[in-house]
C-alpha cells in the first residue's frame, strides 16, 4: 500500500473489541456491524479483518482468498437480511474525493426501502 495502515483508526479498534460495536456477522474474512449514523432504514458496513487502508489497498493487496472471503462475506450479509428481492446498494469511498473518513476499508450495506437516486 502506498499509504501506511493506522493501527489506532476506529475499525481496527472495533475489530480488536476495544471499541463497541453491533455486530451483524463475522466470519474469518470479515466482521459487519450497524453504521452509527445510518443513512438508509438499514445500513451496515462491512469491513474485511485485514489490515487494508482502502478498496485500492485491498484489491491491488490482498490475497486471492482473502478477497474472495470478503466478498461472499458482503453477499452473505447481504442474503442474510432478506435484501437480495427487494434489492440493496453497495458503496465504498475511497480517498479524499470520495469523502472516506475512516482508514480502513469498509463496504456500506444500504437497504430496507427504495433507495432513490445514488448522487441525490
Ligand atoms: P466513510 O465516509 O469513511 O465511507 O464512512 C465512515 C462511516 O463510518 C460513516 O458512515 C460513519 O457513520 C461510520 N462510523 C464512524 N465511526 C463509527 C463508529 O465508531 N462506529 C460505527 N458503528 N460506525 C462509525
């Protein structure tokens, strides 16, 4: 990676249980738990247990296995909720320009009602 992981960012933090959180799922891939602060009816980030600042990080990092991990963890999560009919949204920020505040890589869950437009 070109930027250095923070040991100290909040996820890492919620991974190691020394901050709370509302677990949703975990398996040896990946651990989900509710946004603080949701923007949709349910909206869960899913975060893989690996040290990764980013999608970027991630993808161009991570093992084969571990990506695979994650994103069946992501699907599973996903399924799991009842949201595969109805329908969901997935969202990753990466980096300044797309406003992500916390360095280390979380997928945003977004569903339980229609959506509307993604930039609105
Ligand atoms: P970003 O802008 O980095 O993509 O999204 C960060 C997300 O993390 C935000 O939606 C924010 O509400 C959430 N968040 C920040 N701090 C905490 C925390 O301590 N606990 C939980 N559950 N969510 C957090």
């Amino acid at each position: 990676a070109i930027e250095p992981y923070d040991d100290e960012n909040i996820f890492a933090k919620i991974l190691r249980g020394e901050i709370p959180s509302s677990k949703v799922y975990e398996d040896d891939w990946a651990y989900a738990f509710s946004d603080i602060n949701p923007q949709a009816k349910l909206h869960v980030l899913v975060i893989p247990k690996g040290r990764y600042v980013s999608w970027d990080d991630f993808s161009a990092n991570a093992s084969a296995e571990e990506i695979a991990g994650f994103v069946r963890a992501v699907g599973t999560v996903a399924r799991s909720h009842g949201l595969v009919e109805p329908g969901y949204r997935l969202l990753a920020n990466v980096g300044a320009h797309g406003g992500q505040e916390v360095p280390h890589l979380h997928v945003h869950l977004f569903g339980g009602e229609p959506l509307g437009p993604m930039l609105a």
